[in-house]
C-alpha cells in the first residue's frame, strides 16, 4: 500500500515515522515549503505539556499523557535539546486558588504523574520574581527544541525508507491521484496532515464539510532580565481551548511571554498582514459569524486585540505574574497560528478531531499540545487505519 502524507510539520512527520517503523507499505510525504518547521510545529513555545489542562477522556488527555512520555523519551535517546525543568500554574486570588483544585483533580484524572498543590513559600523559593499564592506544579512538563525535534523525526523517518518531497504543495486531488504543482502521485491512502490548510485539503476528497479552520495568531515577546526556573502559566478559563499569556524558558535559555489569542485576517499572516481573499472567504462563512456573534468570543476577541496592539497591555498582562517587568524588558518576538477548527454551529473544536474514510484520513484539528502529543497521536493514527 502507498501512504502519501500531506503536511511534514510534527504530526505529518511523526505518521510517516510510525508507518515507516511498522513497515506498513511505501511511505511518501509532500510539503510545500522548501523546509521543515515554516508553520506551527516551528513556531511554537517548545513545551511538552504534561496533560494538566485537558478533560479527562478527551482524545487531547490521553494523547498528551501518553506522548508526553514518548516525545521525552525520544529527545533523550536522539540527542534532541530539552530541558526538563517543570511547570507551575500559577494562582493570584482565592478564586484562582479553588481553580487549581480542579484542574489537579483533572490532572490526576488524566493519568499526569507527580502534581501537587504548592504554598506561597515553596512558589517563592522556586521562583522568586513571579507572583503568586499558590500554584500548581507538574514536574512532568519540559521545554524543548521544536524545530530540532521535527527535524529528528523526520530524520528517523527517512532513515527508516520514507520520502520526504519538499517544496511539494499539493494542488488538486482527483480520486486518490495527488497532484502537485511539478509531480502527481498515485496514492493507496492519503493522509491529510495539512494543519493551516486541512479543511481545504479535506474538501479537496469530500471530507470535513463541517468544519472551517479560522486562524488565531498567537503573538510573542521576549523578556529580558527575568530569571525563570520553570514555565509559568495563569490559571485558564477552560471555556477556551487557549492558555492565556504565560512566561516559558527556551531551551537557548530566552524567556518569552505569550502566546496571544488573536483573530489572523489570514491563514499564514504571521506579521499582522491582512490577506484579503483569504479573509474574504473567512467572513463569507456561517461557521465564522456564528463564532463572532457569541459572547465568549466577543470577550477573547476584545482582550486579545487589546494586548496584541498595545505594548502598555501586553505590559501589564506580563505584571499579573512577573510584577518586575518594564516597558524596555519587553522585545518583539516572532509568531504563531494555530489552525483552529470551527463547527457549523459557531463553536472552537476543543479536541483533536480526525475523519477517518475508506481510502483516505484526515487530520482536521491538531491544535495545541499537539508537538507533545505527536507520537501518540501517529501511533492512534497506525493503529486505526491499518489495525
Ligand atoms: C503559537 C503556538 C504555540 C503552541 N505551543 C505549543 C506547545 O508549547 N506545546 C505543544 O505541545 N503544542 C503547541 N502548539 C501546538 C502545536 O504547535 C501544533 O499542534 C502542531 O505543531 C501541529 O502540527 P501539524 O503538523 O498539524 O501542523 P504544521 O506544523 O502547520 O504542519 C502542517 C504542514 O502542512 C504543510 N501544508 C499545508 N498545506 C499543504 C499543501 N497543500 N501541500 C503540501 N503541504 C501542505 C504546511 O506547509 C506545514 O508544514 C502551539 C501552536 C501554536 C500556533
């Protein structure tokens, strides 16, 4: 059987690395950049969550718990940048702190190793220049290179017979004849791992005529002078499948704050660009204005512009847990888009979401964790479409 992979960001890679290893037929990955990493999974915060955040029984928990331990694993044993130095969800009122009850008993639900709940003391002691009364820490959560780590992926993939085409954009799809702008390709299965553009490769095959990926940039500033000993997150509001603005180390040793929530005028408009065709078909969807007509996105959306446009919000969204901070410590950073998937009825698609065919496999709403989750998460792939 030949298995040809659209998409060779993190999840696209980590299929054709699973398939490769279980020799489950020819392996064939199209991408249309002319290097790896050039979306998402290279321009993420690098951390390998720990499962905290997630509802129990979701697709996300399970494969985040599961490739949690896989992904360290494998930046272990391949070399790959990582630094294991936990996470602390941060609590900065007494609502805040009854909020880290629930999302521990979520954690331990979940399967996440080694939680607890934290005093003013020990969060001090660890982390001198946050704020906070309380916090939550899972030792379990570790930043690493990203782009190292897809690139060690897709390494072993090769390594292992597959074949990676780049600069490969895939333009029309007739039957299972995958045609691109130099190449066409005759596939047994095609596996749609196309993040920003998986909706259109999917209705390419007459697949995931629910949905519509509407484009949120998460935007980045780098801190300076801060000492930072773990990743630091707010308490979420877990009506949104977004984590607010949180401090993370990288593994070159910067600090960033971010990532924003902000509505992108365009699929791959990372510097705030406007992409009128793109932004037109966006706002001529139902599934578009049901999303912007509801309030919880009117309250995202107006929080999000603000600290995307003003460098005074930003500031002070960086004080709830860094109080320290200055106007000069704050420098632009680069950003991300996370395809995020939305329903006919207006509403964020919280987990991963696959449509599985007869001959093809469409990968709709690899949001975030997905870098933690993406050997799980190809494994699940391997095991439902070959059994
Ligand atoms: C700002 C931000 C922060 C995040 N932070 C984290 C984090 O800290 N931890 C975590 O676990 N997750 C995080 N995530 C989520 C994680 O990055 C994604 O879930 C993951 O990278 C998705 O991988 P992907 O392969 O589906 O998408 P992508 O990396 O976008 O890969 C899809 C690939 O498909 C290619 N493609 C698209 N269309 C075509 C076509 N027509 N033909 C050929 N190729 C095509 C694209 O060029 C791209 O390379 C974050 C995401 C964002 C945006």
């Amino acid at each position: 059987m030949k298995f040809v992979i659209i998409g060779a960001g993190i999840i696209g890679s980590a299929v054709a690395l699973e398939f490769a290893s279980r020799g489950l037929g020819e392996v064939i990955v199209l991408e249309k950049e002319a290097r790896l990493g050039e979306h998402a999974s290279g321009r993420n915060s690098g951390v390998l969550h720990s499962g905290i955040n997630q509802k129990p029984g979701s697709l996300k928990a399970r494969m985040c718990v599961e490739g949690n331990r896989l992904a360290r694993r494998f930046c272990l044993e391949h070399g790959v940048r990582m630094q294991e130095c936990g996470t602390l969800v941060v609590a900065r009122n007494e609502r805040e702190e009854k909020a880290l009850g629930l999302l521990l008993d979520l954690g331990v639900q979940a399967g996440v190793q080694g939680l607890r709940i934290i005093d003013r003391d020990e969060l001090n002691s660890r982390e001198p220049e946050v704020a906070g009364t309380r916090a939550l820490l899972s030792p379990n959560g570790a930043v690493v290179d990203s782009n190292g780590f897809l690139e060690a992926v897709a390494a072993k993939a090769r390594d292992l017979g597959a074949v990676f085409r780049l600069g490969a954009g895939v333009r029309q799809i007739s039957g299972l004849r995958v045609i691109t702008d130099r190449e066409e390709f005759e596939a047994g299965h095609v596996i749609n791992c196309a993040g920003l553009h998986a909706d259109t490769i999917a209705r390419m095959m007459g697949a995931g005529g629910r949905y519509r990926i509407i484009p949120f940039r998460g935007e980045y500033m780098a801190l300076k002078k801060i000492r930072l000993n773990s990743m630091v997150y707010q308490v979420p509001d877990l009506r949104y499948p977004f984590l607010g603005v949180h401090l993370t180390r990288t593994v070159d040793g910067e600090v960033l704050a971010g990532p924003t929530a902000m509505l992108s005028f365009g699929r791959e408009s990372y510097d705030k660009q406007v992409d009128l065709p793109e932004t037109l078909r966006m706002t001529g969807s139902l599934n578009f204005w049901l999303l912007a007509l509801s309030p919880e996105f009117l309250r995202l959306a107006v929080h999000n512009a603000r600290i995307s446009f003003s460098r005074k919000a930003f500031l002070q969204e960086v004080r709830t847990l860094w109080p320290g901070a200055a106007a000069e410590d704050l420098a632009p950073y680069r950003s991300g888009i996370r395809a995020q998937m939305v329903d006919t009825r207006g509403r964020l698609v919280d987990d991963m979401l696959v449509e599985f065919r007869q001959d093809s496999t469409h990968v709709l709403n690899a949001v975030s964790p997905g870098l933690t989750s993406s050997l799980a998460f190809a494994r699940y792939l391997a095991d439902r479409i070959a059994g």
